[in-house]
C-alpha cells in the first residue's frame, strides 16, 4: 500500500512541477453559480459568510448572489501540479513491477479516499453529500481482470476493496464485511447487485460549521438528511439535474420519490448499524 500526501493540503508542488500549467484556465464548473435557493440553511450561512462579513448578525439570506469565477485560482492549479508528483510515482511503481518480472503477477489499484470541490457548490475541499466530494477514482488492472478497459457501470465503494481482494487470494470474505467483492464485475459477470448505499459523515470538532449528515445515492436519485439539525432535507433527481442545484425535498410533486428515499436511507442505517454521533475526533 502506498498514501500519497501530494495533493493534501497546502498543495505544494514540487520544484519541477511549479510551472506546470503557466497559461492554464480553468472552465468554471456548471453549479459555481449555486445561489443555494431551497438548499439547507447551513449551507446558506456558509455561502454568505462573507457577504455578512460586517454583520455577522444579519439574516441568512434566502439566495446568495453568484461570485465571479477565476479561472486562474492558485489554490486549483497547484493541487494539479502537485498531482503531477503523484502521477510520477505510480509510473516508477509500474516499471519497477516490470523490471522485476512481476508485473504479470500483480493486481493494481489506483483509488481516492475522498472526492474534492474545485469550486462546484462554491466550494473547496470535501465533506458534503454532493458528487463531487462523494465520488473518487477506482481503476483497476492486472491479475483478476477480464477483457481490460472495460468501464464497469454497477455502484462500487471504497468498503468493496477488502472484500474484493481477499476473493481473489481465493479467501472467503469475512460475513461481518459490509462490502461486496468485486471479483464477478471484474471477470465480466453481471451478477445481482447493490440498487443503493449509505454516505456518512461526523461532525468534526475543528470544523463545527459542516454538520453530521446521512445520505442515501441510488443510480438516478440521492438523499440528504442532517440529524442534528432542525434544517431542511435534500432530494436531487441526478438524471434530470447532474449538478444537484434543485432540492425537490420540498416539491410536492416529489413527495412520493421522498418517502421512498428517506424508507431506503433507514433500512442502510439498520442494515449498517449506524450509531448516530455528533461530532468526531479532534483531527485534520
């Protein structure tokens, strides 16, 4: 196993990487003009913190006007610079497999411990129930894989790794393991699978002002709920609206898609035995 720090905060490049991308803009991401109408009060007290800058007192504003984008943003760029770092490593990683004749032998797998905002929702960093900071990358290739290049379209989670791998060694998964083993998507099977899963995250105490919140993602729909807030839920219907900008969770026309939702969101919670807490450990 190898954790690579480059692209954790404060995105540091390399020396031979700070000028990657001198001319680069980037294109302003589809929900940056979020003004957060019919979304979580949380989430509009944070998105007009500096509105409010001088009158920290005053109302939390039903909208929160547009920002300008800038295509320039240090903060962004570095992160890809120091990404470049990390896409150095995994090459030396992969010749070196081939140098020592074990390549042939070895399943690889590149993934992410966490999405990350590069300005959607008017955000950085993580932690919201939105794609962006749900969603990681998940590549896999080598031993264990039929007819490579395949995108598999079936729901995967990070908890599917270790299931995955011990099936491979030819070892039966653990029943307490919540995960499934990915080892018949990756042999080209289409075997029954997950319809929906459970996100979670806890309060943390160094950032009191992102709440615990549960969440529920089907292929076509996501629900949100923040237990210890009396703030509104959210319901996004992903086909029609990718980028989560419409919370339907009080939409009448929605009301049956929400029942349904917040059914499934408590049968994961049963299932999984989720213990409600409201902060986590002091830790960054």
């Amino acid at each position: 196993c190898l954790w690579h720090k480059a692209v954790h905060g404060p995105f540091t490049p390399a020396d031979r990487h700070k000028d990657l991308y001198a001319d680069a803009k980037l294109p302003e991401p589809p929900s940056f003009k979020d003004t957060f109408t019919g979304k979580p009060e949380w989430q509009r007290a944070l998105a007009s913190k500096k509105m409010r800058k001088n009158n920290p007192n005053a109302p939390i504003p039903a909208s929160v006007p547009p920002d300008n984008w800038d295509g320039r943003n240090k903060n962004y760029i570095d992160y890809y610079r120091a990404l470049a770092a990390v896409d150095d490593s995994v090459g030396r990683i992969l010749e070196t497999l081939k140098e020592t004749g074990t390549l042939n032998n070895t399943l690889i797998i590149f993934a992410g411990d966490n999405g990350f905002f590069h300005g959607e929702h008017r955000r950085s960093d993580k932690r919201y129930a939105y794609e962006e900071s749900m969603r990681i990358p998940l590549l896999m290739c080598g031993v264990g894989i039929t007819n490579p290049g395949r995108l598999v379209e079936q729901m995967t989670v990070n908890i599917d790794i270790a299931p995955t791998l011990l099936d491979l060694a030819g070892i039966k998964p653990l029943d307490s393991m919540q995960g499934m083993s990915l080892k018949p998507l990756l042999e080209g099977a289409s075997p029954s699978w997950r319809s929906s899963f459970l996100y979670e995250y806890f309060r943390e105490e160094w950032l009191p002002v992102i709440p615990t919140m549960v969440a529920v993602r089907t292929q076509d729909w996501k629900y949100v709920r923040y237990p210890t807030l009396k703030d509104l839920d959210e319901l996004y219907d992903l086909q029609s609206d990718p980028y989560e900008m419409r919370n339907l969770a009080a939409d009448p026309a929605a009301k049956r898609k929400l029942a349904e939702m917040r059914g499934e969101l408590e049968r994961l919670m049963k299932e999984t035995r989720y213990s409600a807490s409201s902060t986590a450990p002091a830790s960054r």
